[in-house]
C-alpha cells in the first residue's frame, strides 16, 4: 500500500513539474508590441519582456519606452498614447505591466541593463496625473484595469 500511494505522489509531482514548465513555455510574444510601441509620438523605440513574480503562471510584461522628452508632462502624455496599445496587444491585454521611461533612442543602449541606468524617476504627481496611486519609483506599475482606464481616456 505504501509503494501505491508514493507512486501517486511521484505522479502528481511530475504533473506539477510539467505545468510549471510549460507555463514558462507559453510566454507571449512581444515583438509585435515592441513594433507597436516605438510607433507611438514620442517614442524612438521599444523594449518589452515578461517576468513571473510568484509563479511560472503569473506573467507580468515589462517595457521601456525610450522617449525624446523627459519632462513630466511628455512622461504622461506618452503614457496615455502608449494605453491604447498596451490594452490591445495580445502580449500585454488582461496583464500588470510595469512601464519604464528611458531618456533617449533605443539604439543608444547595448542592453536593458544599461538602459535602467537613464530611467526617467516616476513622481507621485506623474502617477496621480494617470490616475494611479504609488510612491515615487523608477517604474509606472499598471494594473490590468489601469491600462484599460487610461486607454479608454478615464
């Protein structure tokens, strides 16, 4: 009896593994958001991928924007252009995302790594321009609804 209910543990835990797996297997493509997004006034390019904070199943899409103007205001305003898109892509409609603001051309950088370097400081002020509620960060954190709301221009 013992030798059955290990090999149903061992299974269950295969099962486990399998799905983990093939969560992380199944991240959606970002290619055409990233064509998208550098499309948007302002912006000279983009840069996208997921993450899974707390699990293989819990995708979070990451951006950076690269933009011509750094100011608060351009900030907000290219947040706002960018909704739209981030509410319609297959990669990111339905996700948190968590938007970075990078000071310059895309080309200007050898990698994401050097580009979080020039990351332009989201203010309180900027968040509560879009309607959302956080301290001070080097990212614009978006809920699901968040992006849908600053999309639909509420």
């Amino acid at each position: 009896m013992p030798m059955k209910r290990f090999r149903a543990v061992l299974a269950i835990a295969v099962a486990i593994g399998a799905l983990a797996l093939a969560g992380c297997a199944s991240d959606p493509d970002v290619g055409g958001l990233e064509s998208r997004l550098s499309e948007v006034d302002g912006v000279n390019g983009a840069l996208a991928y997921t993450t899974h904070s707390g699990g293989p199943w819990n995708i979070q899409v990451v951006v950076l924007l690269f933009v011509d103007d750094p100011s608060a205001e351009a900030v907000v305003a290219t947040a706002q252009a960018a909704a739209p898109v981030l509410a319609d892509d297959p990669a990111s409609s339905g996700r948190e995302v968590n938007v970075y603001f990078i000071d310059g051309d895309r080309d200007d950088y050898d990698g994401r790594s050097a580009a979080f370097a020039d990351a332009i400081p989201v203010t309180p002020e900027i968040a509560a321009a879009l309607g959302v509620t956080q301290p001070g960060s080097e990212s614009l954190r978006l809920s699901a609804d968040d992006v849908r709301r600053i999309a639909d221009g509420s």
